[in-house]
C-alpha cells in the first residue's frame, strides 16, 4: 500500500466496506468497474472528522466521514458537503462536493466524495522536514492572511448559505454551549476552566458583525498551491463552519498560534508551525488583520481566550472519547494536557490584559 507525506494506512477499527462503497462510486459515475482494485489510506492530520484517500482507476478522490462512536452533536456531513457544494460556486478556495450519502448502511455512517486538491499542506511536521525560512514564513502567513479576510467577505446569501446559522445571539450561545460541552466531557479538576466559563459569561461582546466563518482556519487546513506560498487552492475541514462573528474565527486560528517566543509547554502542547522564526507574533497578526479587513477589534482578551476555550473543550471531547475507548489512536492520549493548557492560558491572557509573552 503506498502512502504519501499526509496519509498513512487505515487506523485499525476505522476500516471503510469497500464492496458497498465500490458500489456507490459505481452508482455515482465515478467508476467503470466493481472489479477495480481499490487502495485506501487515511489523512494523517486531524483530531476529528476521519479522511480518506481513495486511489481507484487512476483517480483520486477524498471521503469524509464522522468518527467512529462520536456524539451525536457536530459531525453532520449533510451540511458539510452542503457547505463545499454551494461554497465553490462563488469562493475559488473550495474543494469540489462530489456526492453524498445520508444511507447508513452503506459505511455506518453519513459521508461525502469530495475532490483531492493537490498542493503544499504546512503541518508542523512538514515544514520542520523542509526548513521552511523566515522570509518563506512571512510570505506564508501574509498569503494566509489575505485568504482569511477574503473567506469572511464572502457573499453567502449569493452561496444560498443564510440558513447556515443564527447570527443573532452567536456570541452568547457560543460562550454557553462551549461550556456546557467542556463540562459534560470533562475528567481532570483544572480550576481555570471555571474562571474562564466565568469571566466569558461576564465580558462577552454585545455588539459585533457577522459573516461565514470558519472556525478551523490554520495553516495545516489550507492548501498551498506550490512552495512558493504564494496562493492557496483550497481551504479544507469544513465541519464548525456556520455564520456568526469572524473575530471569534481569528480568535480561533490565535488560539492555535503559538510562537517561538513562547515557553516549551506551550509549544510542546499545541504544535504547530508558526513557532518557526519568520512567524508574526499574535499581536501583529492581528494587526494586520485589522489592517486588511478594516474591522476594529475593541475586546481583543475575549477573543482569544474564547479562542483558546473552544480548543480546549474539543481536546478534552476527543480525549473523553479515548478515555472511554471509543477511539484507540494514540495521539489521543494526552490531549487531557492540551485542554488543561488552554484554560491555563486563556486565563493567563485574561489576567495579564494581553495576548504575547503570557508565562
């Protein structure tokens, strides 16, 4: 079985039918023959929704699918493929929404076909390998800036999207639902994560804008269409995507921004390639997307410890469902640490009144 940089064999347990799905693609048009031999290998990066690549008749083709044994809430692929369906008809950085299936019998689950975009995907593991440098880092984040201010400019009632979600009241039922779901999976006393529920309950924004949103835009969620980093092809991960405030995107992709000024645990703890030097630091990303959306940000603090939350509460679910061995993949096994970190950090950032230099 040949695996690639991004992909690695099947997780055991994750295993997908493939006589029904050869059927299926059969079904779609997508194949010419039951009897083609079908190889699948699984994304390697991602803590949630599972990815597969399929490589059949000398065509590739990426199936997403839930989690084995995930809750009930999240993981609706119906909306996720409505999302890319209706997104690439006026947003180029799209992947193309190939076909779907509600039919459980098929794979035991709900999943889509969507199109494999080919390109640079900048894990941290990835741009170690390549020793990325300062000057390619700072073409990086510019590129993956401009494309996050132009993501939340777009026009989703043109999309058909304004039935995604309920602009009105996002800020605050975010900050509820949040906790409530950091509450039902938790397993370890972490004193700060009551502080933060607290002090976001009592300092959220009344006011805000609205517009799509990601909620998972980071570097490894994008694909670069070559190395010189100059244009990305196609944002991926759909599934938290929905309308509401994009200054609670930003301060979602913050969240997962750690630099190289910053202490070991936290790099240790939330690895990602921005800690390479080249990087701009919180603060200056920011800066700059203020500079490039024209929006103000008035309760930045807010914004990133929320940002900083919401990791933690989707670590501690992941790790809720290892604990429980719903899921036996053994990157899952210290994410318990990885939520603990953020309410640490989050509440750092709130008692400090800043974003940088925290520990």
């Amino acid at each position: 079985m040949s695996t690639n940089k991004h992909t690695k064999p099947v997780q055991k347990g994750e295993e997908l039918e493939e006589t029904n799905l050869k059927n299926f693609l059969l079904q779609h048009g997508l194949i010419k023959d039951l009897q083609s031999e079908l190889e699948i290998v699984q994304f390697s990066n991602g803590f949630s929704n599972l990815t597969y690549l399929l490589n059949i008749e000398g065509k590739e083709y990426v199936l997403r699918r839930p989690p084995f044994a995930a809750p009930k809430r999240g993981h609706d692929m119906g909306r996720e493929y409505k999302v890319i369906h209706n997104l690439n008809t006026v947003f180029e950085k799209t992947p193309k929404a190939i076909a779907f299936s509600d039919d459980k019998d098929i794979l035991g689950a709900p999943f889509y076909i969507m199109s494999k975009v080919a390109g640079e995907i900048l894990t941290a593991k990835e741009a170690g390998k390549r020793n990325v440098t300062p000057n390619e880092f700072k073409t990086i984040s510019n590129t993956w800036l401009a494309t996050f201010v132009a993501f939340h400019n777009i026009d989703y009632k043109e999309a058909g999207l304004k039935d995604l979600g309920r602009p009105e009241g996002y800020v605050e039922r975010q900050v509820t639902n949040w906790g409530k779901q950091y509450l039902a999976a938790a397993t370890d006393d972490v004193p700060a994560s009551e502080k933060v529920m607290q002090w976001m309950q009592e300092n959220q924004p009344k006011q805000y804008d609205y517009t799509i949103i990601h909620n998972d835009f980071k570097y490894d969620n994008v694909v670069f269409k070559d190395d010189s980093w100059e244009e990305i092809s196609a944002i991926l991960d759909w599934e938290m995507c929905t309308l509401g405030d994009p200054l609670m995107d930003l301060g979602t992709s913050l969240g997962y921004w750690t630099t190289h000024s910053d202490p070991e645990f936290m790099k240790q703890g939330l690895q990602s390639p921005t800690v390479m030097l080249g990087n701009p630091s919180r603060s200056e990303i920011v800066q700059q997307y203020v500079l490039k959306s024209g929006r103000n940000i008035d309760n930045l603090i807010f914004y990133y410890a929320y940002g900083l939350f919401k990791i933690a509460v989707i670590a501690q679910q992941i790790f809720y469902r290892y604990k429980h061995g719903h899921t036996n993949d053994p990157k899952f096994a210290y994410l318990n640490k990885a939520s603990e970190l953020c309410c640490n950090t989050a509440w750092q950032a709130i008692q400090k009144k800043k974003i940088d230099n925290l520990f």
